[in-house]
C-alpha cells in the first residue's frame, strides 16, 4: 500500500525536460531542508539529465514560500549519509551542463551554499539570502566559508556569516552573490535566463575557480567582529568563523578541508548543543497539549487586525508599539488624558531612536506612530479584534476594567491581560466569561523583549489559547504557556530563585560588587543587584505586595531590596540602591553604607557572615534557578521543560546560554528531572 510518506519521497525532488532546460524541483515541506532523501534524489535528477543530449541547462528551483532554510537539523549528531552536501556540491559545480539555482522566500545555510556551487543565481525580488549558522553555533559547513568569499570578496562574506542575518535579494546581487533579481513570475525569468545560457553558448563557471579578490588582515578581521560584539559576548563560534575565511586564500581544496575541519569542532561545542536545543525548544514551546490539533505557529492570524490596549503607562506603550510593528491599528485607551499625551511622547521618543540607530526609516517611524491611536473612550474598544488590559497593578482596577470590557464586547472576543503578580482567575471572574480571559504577561520594554507569557486559567478555552500563541507569532515573540500561579514561569523562577539566592549571598557575606560581577563573567549580560537597581527597587518591591496577596514568602526573602526601598534607595533613579551612581552615571559603585545596612540586617537574624568565593555565588545562583524550575515543572506550572528554558533564554539577559550545558553536566546528578530533559542527559 502506498503511503503518503511514499508519495512524499517520491515527489521530495522531481525532474522535468522543459526543451533544453532540465527543471530539477525540490519540494520537502515544511522549509525544504537539504535533508539526505534531498541530495539522494537531486544526484539522480543531475545524472539523469546528463545523460540526456538534449538538456543545455539545468535549474534548481524548490516549491513553497522558501527556497531552502538549509541543512537539515534533524539529521545533526547522526551517522553521515552519502551522498553529502559537499559531494552533491562537487557533483553540481563539476557538471559539463551549466547549472542554475532560482531562489524565492528565504534561501538559507545549506540552501544557499546548495545554490553557491551552481554556476548561476537568480533570486526573486522578495528573496532573503543568508548564511544564519552562527544563531546555532555553528559555521557554515558546506562551502560557504570559502565559496561567499569568491563570490563577493573575503570581507564582505565575514560580515554576512557573522551577522547570521539574510540580506535582501537586491543587496545580493550589488555584492554579486546573484547574477539576476527577478522582479515578476521567478520560474519564468529563470527558464528565460537558462534559454538565454544556451543561446549564447554560456557554459557553467565553478564557483571553486574563482579568485577571492579582496585581503583580509588583522585590523580588518577587528573592524568586522566589532559590531557583533555584544550579540556575541560570550561566545566562541566567531572565532571558528574567522579561521575558516582565513582559508579562503588557499586553494579551494585546502580550504574546504580546512572548514569541514572547524565546521565539525563547531558542530560538537557545548554552545552549539545549547543553541540548537533552543531552536528546538522554541518550536516546540508552540504545540500545546490539547491543541496538537492546530499548529499555532503555520496558522495564520485571520481576524486580528485591530488591537485595544487599555492602560497607557510604560507597559501599555511599549505593547501599542509591538502591535504597531508587526503592522496592525492600535486603539491605545487610557481614561487620564495627561497619560496620553505622556504615552505619545514616550511612542515618539522610542521610535526616534529606532531611526537614530538606523533600524527603520523616518517613513515607517511615522506611519506606525500614526497606527496608535489614542482614546478616552473605553467603548471604542468594542471594535478591536483583540483587548489587552495593562493598567495600574491593581487588582480592584483591573477588575473594574475586565467587567467594563465583558460588557462592550461580543461574548467570543479575547480579553488578555498583561498582569505580572496578580491571578488571572480571580481577574478572569469580573467577568460573565472567564473562557474568554488569559494572561498575554510582556516583558520590559515590551517591544523589544522576545518572551510573551501566554498564562491559562482553568477556564480558558483551547480557541483562545491557539489564538494568543497566534499573537505570540505575529509579534515574532516566543510564546510560553504558564499556568495561573505564583509569579508565573519567569518571575517565579527569578524571584524564588536566582534574586532570593543573591539576596541570601549579600546577607552571607558576598558584596553587591562581588555578586554581580560573578554572574556576569559567567556570561549574563548584567547581574542580579544591578538589574535590580536599574529596573528600580520599588517596582520589584510594589510587585512583592501583589504576589503574596496570593502566596507569601518567609523572612528574609527580599528582605534587603525591601529596606532599601523603604529607606528610598530606589536605584539608578535615585542615585542609590544596591549601589550609588555618582553625578547621574550608570557605573554602579560600591557603597560602604549599603554593607553597614546589610550587615545590620544579617546580625538582627542571627546570619553568620564569611568569606564567600565566585564559585559558590555563581552555583548557587544557578542552581537555585534549576531548582525553581524542577519545581515549576513538579507543580505543571509550565508544561515541559523546553518551555522553562525558552523563557529564561529570553529573560536571562545571556546572548548564549552557556550555563544550561556546563551547569546541567556538572549537576546532572541533582537535578534529574530539570536535567532528563537536558540534550547532555
Ligand atoms: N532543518 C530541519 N528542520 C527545520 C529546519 C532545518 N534547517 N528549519 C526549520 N525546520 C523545521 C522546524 O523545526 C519546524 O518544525 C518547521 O521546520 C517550521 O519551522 C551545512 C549545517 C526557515 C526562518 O539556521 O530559521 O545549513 O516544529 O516553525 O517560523 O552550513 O525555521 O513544525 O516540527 O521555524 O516559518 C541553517 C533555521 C541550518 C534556519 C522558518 N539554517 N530555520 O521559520 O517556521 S544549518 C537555519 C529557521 C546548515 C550548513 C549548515 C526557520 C525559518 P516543526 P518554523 P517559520
């Protein structure tokens, strides 16, 4: 019997003699991934075709919205298939027929590398090309290292493999990475462009010929790594990047064995493991059990044109502008007029900057301030598709608001709310249907955070919740779905576990100083006490009040962050908190005061003090996170564990997780459940 898979295989690469032009077309849904079915089947499509005189050309097309997203992932960690992408590549670059990839959607890694070793490009205007092994912790393996440079000059391939970024199909073709850009219909352009090959005798052209023709010294390699250094503190990959160009100066041969060489190095490094394991998590943190039925993250937005956002404080601002960049009319509600006008300014403020730094054009900066309308009038909400609450943190507020929004709305409309510390429930039963309320919890500033809490109650329905991981996607959020406790996932794990600990280390005997400098060189992007008092040491304090409201916590939880807002060291906005900050600046310097409190606090509870080393601070910190975790996981708080380390890699403010793969392999011991889930398991 023959089975859709089958059918799958026996379409995924398919041949057909269009007069002299041989179309081989692949089609491997979902991304078309170069997966080793692919390369079996492209080798024979390419054989076929050379056998055939009449075949002039050959062109590589794929079908679907994408080209190719690369390599296939899957297949990493298992036993090498023949034929490889590399002997695939070697059989297309060596092929007497000139052979031609047309390129539409995204053309990837592997895909564009597949693409490289043809004799010829065409990208469709709307194609994105890039080489984004570097957000997996890897380096390009199939040529790319040595075949970009040939194509568009040593430094410019080092800037586009350490950026990871595509580039539009325009700006590849200035930088000669393709020969021609399709503005309408690609197969056709690429059939004319293939007709015209033959017409004027044009044969194929190895990439591998080519010369590199620019040189790249020292001072160049720093000028290229410079704008990458932040997104890549703490990492290694750039480094394997840098070696493999380096290599492009020698004869192909040499340099391809070189890359594959660094290529597997990259493939077996612990951050590798880490990164791909979040590529995987991420995806997965978007089927929910329950709606296995509904692939949120292919479904596509149907009615969600018009968002309400009710509060137009910081949060609520920072939300309008999330919606007002991923294209949809914003209704920014808020019943203090003098709240509006604070909101536009703080919208204009954010969105100059973006032009400021280059992100998007004084154009578009003004058509989504324009998306955000701002209103007095709450009923004008009864038009959005979709409501999201974020005033005050007040539970009688937001109470009052929730029933107002019950009333004007059509019974199946999404009312979210974006509480951090409050319980959705309780929220959820101000209104006739609870079904219809979950917590959309954003994270500060709510436009650039990638995490998006999506937090169900008993009641929410399985509609709504598909359709809040929808607005996970449209954002380009990472949605993780908490149940309605304590401090949610991140909060919980943040606040019962690394701050606590932190807190308890101060109270020890380890300095502010100390602390935070230990967790940063191991790699997060700013420590504990210093995130504290830039965030401001009330905010976490009025927070506190809210959460025990449901469950409180016993001395000394907090006890410090709690005095020093009491005594209005509030943080950098006060010039002290955990530290001062002299003449308005943000280095944060270590204040005696601060340590005489500490030490007054830790005798009134009988806290033995000592000498405490980095080590200890930074296991702890850590530890206490995966303990929190194990607990959340214990508690069905968060359904998987992927989930947990999604939303961590998004708060933790680590441009790379190290710490998951060295700390679970040190400690796999301990922490088996947290760990079972762990790929160093
Ligand atoms: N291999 C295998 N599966 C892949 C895949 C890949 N390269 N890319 C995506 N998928 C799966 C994904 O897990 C999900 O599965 C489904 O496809 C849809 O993806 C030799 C070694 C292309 C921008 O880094 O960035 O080439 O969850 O949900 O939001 O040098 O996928 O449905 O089961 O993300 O529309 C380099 C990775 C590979 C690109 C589409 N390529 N992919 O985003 O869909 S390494 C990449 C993406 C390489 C060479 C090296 C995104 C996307 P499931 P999705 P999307």
């Amino acid at each position: 019997m023959t089975t859709n898979r089958d059918i799958a295989e026996a379409t995924i690469v398919t041949f057909d003699e269009l007069g002299p032009v041989g179309l081989i077309a692949i089609d491997n849904p979902p991304v078309n991934a170069i997966s080793h079915s692919v390369r079996l089947k492209l080798v024979d499509a390419i054989t076929r075709a050379e056998k055939n005189p009449s075949i002039k050309a050959l062109l590589i097309m794929a079908s679907g919205e994408l080209f190719s997203a690369g390599a296939d992932i899957t297949e990493f960690g298992r036993p090498k298939a023949a034929p490889s992408l590399q002997q695939l590549q070697t059989r297309i670059e060596s092929s007497p027929t000139p052979v031609v990839a047309a390129m539409q959607g995204l053309a990837l890694g592997g895909g564009l590398e597949l693409a490289m070793a043809c004799h010829y490009r065409l990208a469709h205007k709307n194609a994105k090309i890039g080489l984004p092994e570097i957000t997996l912790g890897i380096i390009p393996g199939a040529g790319g290292t040595q075949r970009l440079p040939r194509l568009m000059g040593a430094r410019a391939a080092l800037d586009m493999i350490l950026s990871g970024t595509p580039v539009p199909a325009s700006e590849a073709k200035a930088k000669g990475l393709v020969d021609e850009v399709a503005e309408g219909d690609l197969r056709d352009a690429a059939l004319g462009f293939c007709k015209r090959l033959v017409r004027e005798g044009l044969g194929p052209r190895p990439t591998c010929n080519r010369t590199v023709m620019d040189h790249l010294d020292e001072t160049e390699i720093a000028a290229a790594l410079l704008p990458h250094a932040r997104a890549l503190k703490g990492r290694t990959t750039q480094d394997l990047v840098v070696e493999a160009i380096k290599a492009c100066k020698l004869p192909f041969s040499e340099g391809i064995a070189i890359e594959a060489a660094l290529a597997q190095e990259s493939l077996a490094s612990r951050e590798s493991l880490a990164l791909r394991h979040v590529f995987f998590a991420e995806r997965k943190s978007s089927k929910l059990s329950g709606l296995s039925s509904v692939n949120v993250r292919k479904a596509h937005p149907p009615a969600i044109q018009r968002v309400a956002v009710i509060g137009a404080g910081t949060m609520g601002s920072g939300i309008a502008i999330a919606f007002a960049d991923a294209g949809l009319e914003v209704l920014l509600n808020d019943n203090d007029p003098a709240a509006l006008s604070r909101s536009r300014e703080h919208v204009r403020s954010a969105y100059a900057s973006s032009v400021k730094r280059g992100r998007i054009t004084e154009g578009i900066a003004d058509e989504r301030i324009r998306r955000i309308r701002n209103t007095v009038a709450l009923a004008e909400a009864a038009n959005a598709d979709l409501v999201i609450e974020a005033v005050f943190e007040d539970i009688e507020l937001k109470k009052d608001v929730l029933s107002k929004l019950d009333s004007i709305l059509p019974p199946q409309r999404l009312i979210a709310t974006n509480t951090s510390t409050l319980s959705v429930t309780e929220l959820a039963s101000a209104t006739a249907h609870p079904e219809r309320v979950l917590g959309l919890h954003f994270f500060v500033p709510a436009h650039v955070s990638k995490l998006l809490e999506i937090v169900r109650t008993n009641h929410t329905s399985p509609e709504n919740l598909a359709t809040a991981f929808r607005v996970a996607k449209l954002l380009k959020k990472v949605a993780v779905v908490s149940r309605d406790a304590f401090g949610f996932i991140g909060n919980r794990m943040m606040l019962d576990g690394y701050f606590r600990e932190a807190e308890q280390l101060l109270l020890e005997g380890a300095t502010p100083t100390q602390v935070d400098t230990a967790l940063e060189s191991f790699g997060f992007g700013m420590g504990p006490l210093g995130v504290s008092d830039l965030g401001g040491n009330d905010v976490g304090a009025k927070a506190r009040v809210q959460l025990f409201k449901r469950e409180s916590r016993p001395d000394p939880y907090f006890v410090i962050a709690d005095r020093l807002t009491e005594m209005g060291r509030l943080g950098q906005k006060t010039v002290r908190g955990f530290y001062r900050y002299e003449n308005g600046s943000r280095e944060a310097v270590s204040d005696p005061e601060l340590i005489s409190l500490i030490e007054k606090l830790a005798s009134e509870r009988s806290i033995a003090r000592r000498e405490i080393n980095d080590q200890e601070i930074v296991e702890r910190c850590i530890l206490s996170l995966i303990n929190v975790g194990a607990m959340v996981l214990d508690e069905g708080i968060a359904a998987r564990a992927a989930d947990i380390e999604c939303g961590l890699e998004q708060r933790l403010w680590i441009p790379t997780p190290p710490w998951r793969a060295d700390v679970l392999c040190r400690h796999v011991g301990a922490f088996p459940r947290v760990a079972a889930h762990s790929p160093l398991s």
